[in-house]
C-alpha cells in the first residue's frame, strides 16, 4: 500500500512538472527563440504558443512588429535605392559635407569629374580637391546659410581635366533652423564656356567684316557729296572701289546666311546619286573663265568604277566651289589646281582639291575650318573672301556624315580633302 502511495505521489509530482513545463516554463523559452529571430530580422517559424495565454498575446504582438519592422526596412531600401539611382545618373558632380567640411557623400559624377578613385575615410573638401576656392565658398555657405556660386578653372588648384566648372553651394539645416551641411554642385561648363568664346569671336569678327566695307563707303559718300565735280577718271576709281566692296558684303551675307542654314538642327538635304566624273567635269568647265583669268592649269583625275555617291547635289557644288575658290585665290598665275577623287577604306569617297601656292604652317592647319580664320590676314583682304568657306565645307561634309582634312607644305602648297559616305547614316539608295 505504501508503495502505491509513492507511486500516485510521484505520478503526481510528474504531471505538475510537465504541466508547469508546458504551462509557464516551454512557452516562455519559445517567445525567447521568437524574440531572438525578431531581433536579429529572421522570420520566426511560427508565432503561435500552446499553453500560455499571455505567452501566446506577446507572440502575436511581436508578429506585428515584425512585420512592420520588415515593411519600414523595404520602404528604407526603396528610399536608398531611389537616392542611389537618382545620384548614379546625375551628369553633374554632387557632395554632401559636414560643418566641419568632410566629406559624407560624393556620386560617381563627382568621382570622374575630379579623377578619384577614392575619398578617404573622414576626407575634408579642402584635402580632397585641394582647391582653397571651394572651401571657402563652403564656410561661407555655412556662416551665412546664404546659396553661393564660384567658377573654378581646370588651370587652377583643382585636380580636374575640365577646363571650367560651375560650383553651387546650398546650406543644410536641422528642425531648428540651424545649418548642419552644406550640399555642393560641380557642374562641368567648358563647353558653355567654348560656345560663349566662339559667339564672341563671331560678333566681333562679323563686326570687323561690315565695318571696313561701310567706312569705305561712309568715306567715298561724304567724298562724293562734298566733291560733286570730280574728274571721270577718280570717279571711276571710286565706283570700282564701292562695287568691289559691295560684293565683297554681298558674299559675306551669303555665306553667312549658308552657314546659318547648315548649323540648324534639321537642315534639309535632297539626296541623289551623284557620278563624280561626269558632275566634276561639269564643274571644271563653268570654272574655265576663273582658270583662264589667272592662266592656271585644272587637272582632273577621278579613280575609274569609282561608284555614285548619295549626296546633295548643290551642296557638293558648294563644297566644290569653295575649295576652287581657295586654291584659284591663292595659286600664283601658271599654276596648276588638281582636282581628284578616289575611294577610302571601302565606305568613302575622298573629294581633294589641291594647289601649288604658298602653303599653310603646320601651327595653324588644325584651325583653318574655323570661321573667319585666316593663315594671312593682310593677305586674305588683298585677294578677297569672307573667311567662312572652309567652314562652310566642314559643316556640309558632318551634315553627309563626312569629315574634312587639309595637308600642306610651306612654299609647296595645299590639298585640302573631303570624305563623304558613299551611303550616309540613315540615308536609303535611290529607287
């Protein structure tokens, strides 16, 4: 009997263990396993605790905040995600700095504008662009809270190959007002720059153009009033002088209004087939007067099977025409004007035009397609032109998806030649 009593006792005993395990010691361990898995962002495997009430509550509610926490961190990964895109496609360089200006964030524009390969840990603008300009631009940013701008020069302190670059400061400030960063904006503008500085040059050489002509017939006109009697013969002369220059302002206006017309965005151009022989031949013979006048020699050579060329037909006249004009203009009388054209590396036809004159320096062959540069400008005057021909047949070549080149020799003469697609970009052949 005593043993049966130790036996129940025991039983007992035994159930009250196990329904305390379950009842408060079990669940308690699986919220501590649930609330380590929350803690460390693992999905728990499941939320739902057998034998405890308030066990079971607490895990339901640190579900919600799971999922919560887990909603908060998608929507903080989205937001650094758009931040991170947003920054990466930025052409233009963006830093963040401190009050105390190091650096806290920097895009990959900024990386390349400067040539960085990396921005060192805790790294001050200062040490980083080495440029005192930008820094002081950035404390004055931070003493005032005042946008401030600068323009820095790749000749200056700063470590860029850009030749300009446009810096915008803007302050950062904190719930209370008060500035806690300042955000920098390094904007590459050399091609502005170069754009302004081509403008400029434009104005005050179109400007010089008219100003000589109108001040010859400002002079003559006042000559021509104040002297009405004068002999037939200075009358002459001066008739000869003002038709001269009235020509010489008619050409300028034309080509100006032809370069215009070329560097718009869409300049129409009629494509056809074009066989240069038969079409250089044409051109040689309408320039015979011109040859004749200064007795030159016109030598023309055109590559046999050379194929058709798509091109625009009076815009090729006008390349043409403008080469000759050079070489005719600057060729000694009995010279002789070559004219050629043959095939480059299978896609091209290469259009040259070249002479005997004196020749261009090596030094100012790279500029001669700019407009209104002249190699001689006394002499450029002395045998007429505008200064914009070559210009104009740098612009018709890239309009064919060409290019142009000149070689020259001093005392020997100059060729000067064209490459045009004997298909061009987007062009289809002729039905």
């Amino acid at each position: 009997m005593i043993w049966f009593i130790v036996a129940l006792a025991l039983g007992g005993i035994w159930a009250l263990v196990f329904w305390i395990r379950n009842r408060f010691v079990q669940p308690w361990l699986a919220l501590e396993k649930i609330v380590d898995d929350v803690r460390n962002t693992r999905q728990p495997n499941t939320y739902l605790i057998e034998g405890n009430k308030e066990a079971r509550r607490v895990a339901l509610a640190l579900e919600d905040v799971f999922q919560r926490q887990r909603a908060l961190a998608e929507k903080v990964g989205e937001s650094e995600f758009n931040v991170s895109t947003i920054l990466d496609a930025m052409e233009d360089g963006l830093v963040v700095v401190d009050q105390n200006a190091r650096i806290r964030l920097a895009n990959p524009a900024f990386r390349r504008l400067f040539d960085l390969s990396n921005i060192g840990t805790n790294a001050t603008l200062i040490e980083t662009l080495r440029d005192p300009s930008v820094e002081e631009l950035v404390q004055s940013t931070l003493a005032t809270g005042q946008p401030r701008s600068h323009l820095i020069s790749g000749a200056g302190g700063a470590r860029t190959t850009a030749g300009h670059i446009a810096v915008n400061a803007v302050a950062m400030r904190d719930a209370g007002g008060m500035e806690k960063g300042v955000v920098v904006l390094f904007r590459d503008v050399t091609a502005v720059k170069h754009s302004e500085a081509v403008r400029r040059d434009f104005v005050a050489n179109v400007s010089h153009e008219l100003r000589t002509p109108l001040s010859i017939f400002r002079g003559y006109l006042e000559t021509l009033r104040d002297e009405p009697d004068l002999p037939a013969e200075e009358l002459q002369r001066i008739l000869e002088v003002m038709e001269r220059h009235s020509q010489r302002l008619q050409s300028l206006v034309e080509d100006l209004l032809s370069l215009a017309q070329l560097e718009e965005i869409e300049s129409n151009l009629d494509f056809v087939d074009i066989d240069l022989r038969p079409f250089l031949d044409q051109i040689a013979k309408d320039w015979t007067k011109r040859f004749a006048a200064k007795n030159l020699a016109v030598e023309l050579q055109v590559a046999p099977g050379l194929q058709a060329v798509r091109a625009d037909r009076i815009r090729l006249e006008e390349i043409v025409y403008n080469l000759l004009d050079n070489s005719v203009k600057y060729s000694a009388p009995r010279d002789v004007v070559r004219i050629s054209a043959a095939q480059f590396d299978h896609h091209f036809a290469q259009l040259s035009v070249a002479d005997r004159g004196a020749g261009i320096p090596a030094e100012d062959l790279p500029r001669i397609f700019e407009r209104f540069y002249r190699v001689d400008k006394a002499r450029s005057r002395e045998v007429g032109g505008t200064g914009l021909g070559l210009s104009i047949v740098k612009h018709i070549a890239q309009l064919h998806g060409g290019r142009v080149a000149a070689r020259s020799v001093l005392g020997e003469g100059t060729t000067v030649d064209v490459f045009l697609p004997f298909a061009p970009p987007g062009i289809g052949s002729a039905d």
